[in-house]
C-alpha cells in the first residue's frame, strides 16, 4: 500500500473515530466542557503510554521540534474545548461540520507556514467553504445557535492550525506516538486547575461514556497523525469529511437528531469544495 492510501485509511479511520468521540461526549450529559476535555485527555494519554511501552521507542522531543509540540498541544486544546462546547449546544452534524472547516485551514496554515503552494483554485475552494460554513452558521442576531456555531467554527481554525503543525513535525522527523502523548498530557495539565477548583460530580454511565470518548479520541489522534505523516493535506483531507456522514447517523439514531435545510446546504457547498479540491489535485498530477 502506497503512501497515498495509506494517508486515505487512516484519516477515514480517524473521522470514525472523531465522530464516536462527538457522540460519547454529547451523551456524557451537562458536564462541563473542560471536564469532558479532561478524562477525554487523559484515557488518550495512558493508551499512547501504554503504546509508546510496548514500541520500546520511548518518548523523545526531537532537536528543535519542541516549539513545534506546544504549538500543536496549545491549538489542539483549544480546538477540543471549542468542539466540545459546540458539540453540547448544536446538531451533532453541524458541530462536526464546523470543525471540518479545518481541511481548509490547514491548507492556509501550510502555505502561510511550510511554504506549500496554494494555487488560485485552491484559494478559490478556501473561501468557497466558507460561504458554505454561513449556511451552518447563520449568522443572524435571532439564532440563539450563533454563539455555539461561531466557538465550532473557532474550533475548526484551531484544529488546522494544530494539524499543520502536525505535518510541520512529521517532516522533522518527529515520532507520532510521542506527538500524541505530549499533546493528551498537555492538555490535561492545562485544564487540571479549572477541573479541581469546579469539578462535577459524575454518575458511573458518564463515567464510562467519557471513557468511551477517551477512546475514540485515542483512536482519531493516532489516525490524524498518522494520515498526515503519510501524504499532504491536499492529497487526503476530502476523506475526512466522511465524519459528516457518520455524525449525521450517530446524531440521528441516538438524538434524533435532523440537520435544517440551510444546514445540509452548507455541507453540500463545503464538501464540494472539497471534493472539487481533491480532482483538481488529481488532474493536476
């Protein structure tokens, strides 16, 4: 298997992953974000412990990479605080459509940081998202979604931002193992603090619920990395959208749960753009 493909399986693998984590998280009930935040972090952190154990490769920041490894932590908690947030208080599917947007900013942010050529197509298909992302929005003072919607979106550029980062270090010989670790651990000593000065009691079901979220999360972390280890962003990031498709069923059958049509428009507008991007990509080739 190429390493083409092998970006494609393990960036569907991770929307699987990432869309459970939305589901585990909106069904771990009223807690607040950064708790979820939290126990989410810290199963993901003993799991890639116990896998860096057994790789025997160990935990290593390579020379120069540490910048890098911040950057990427401080964006990615700010990012799941963000989707977190939105998660609870939107349609699952327009939650994880709004984090989706991140494709799109990792485009920007690797132009603006590795120096990857962005063409006029590919800026064009940028701002083509985001017409479509207003159409999740709506951004109107009588949406009492406008809030949760503009925090999601927040949510998306910050997740870009961390995933260029992500490519950034995978260039620089960084291994992804110990990328995840050091982001998981970071984020739970970020959000330790609010955790002890306002933590919730929890029942045992949204125990095991954000246990559940821990481990999909896991499971979308370690496929994210690995995708963009693999190929660039601009090669595989249409598959990652299939997390719409999959949002949309979870939301469906667990919350019933039915996008609006201004909704399924922006996805239709957003996923053309991506789909739009990845031919353009191919007949570039």
């Amino acid at each position: 298997m190429n390493s083409r493909y092998k970006g494609i399986f393990f960036i569907t693998l991770s929307a699987l992953s990432f869309a459970f984590m939305n589901a585990f998280v909106r069904l771990s009930g009223d807690l607040p974000s950064v708790q979820k935040s939290f126990f989410r972090n810290l199963v993901a952190f003993f799991i890639a412990l116990i896998m860096i154990l057994r790789s025997k490769d160990g935990f290593k920041i390579e020379k120069g990479n540490l910048k890098y490894m911040i950057l990427r932590a401080t964006f990615g908690t700010v990012g799941i605080l963000c989707n977190f947030y939105a998660v609870d208080h939107l349609v699952l599917s327009d939650a994880s459509m709004l984090n989706k947007m991140s494709p799109f900013f990792v485009i920007i942010f690797s132009f603006l940081l590795l120096k990857e050529k962005m063409t006029p197509a590919q800026a064009l298909a940028v701002a083509g998202a985001f017409i479509g992302s207003l159409f999740v929005i709506k951004p109107t003072f009588t949406n009492m979604a406008l809030v949760p919607s503009l925090i999601g979106l927040c949510g998306g550029i910050c997740a870009g931002i961390a995933y260029a980062m992500v490519r950034i270090l995978g260039q620089r010989g960084q291994k992804g193992s110990s990328v995840v670790i050091f982001f998981s651990g970071f984020s739970c000593v970020v959000t330790l603090p609010y955790l002890i000065l306002d933590f919730h009691p929890m029942s045992g079901l949204q125990i095991l619920t954000l246990l559940g979220a821990g481990l999909a999360a896991a499971g979308g972390q370690f496929g994210i990395t690995a995708a963009y280890y693999h190929a660039p962003a601009k090669e595989i990031s249409i598959y990652d959208y299939s997390q719409i498709i999959f949002s949309t069923i979870l939301g469906f059958f667990l919350f019933g749960q039915v996008p609006d049509r201004y909704s399924v428009l922006g996805y239709v507008i957003i996923c053309a753009m991506a789909l739009w991007m990845f031919i353009y990509n191919k007949n570039r080739e």
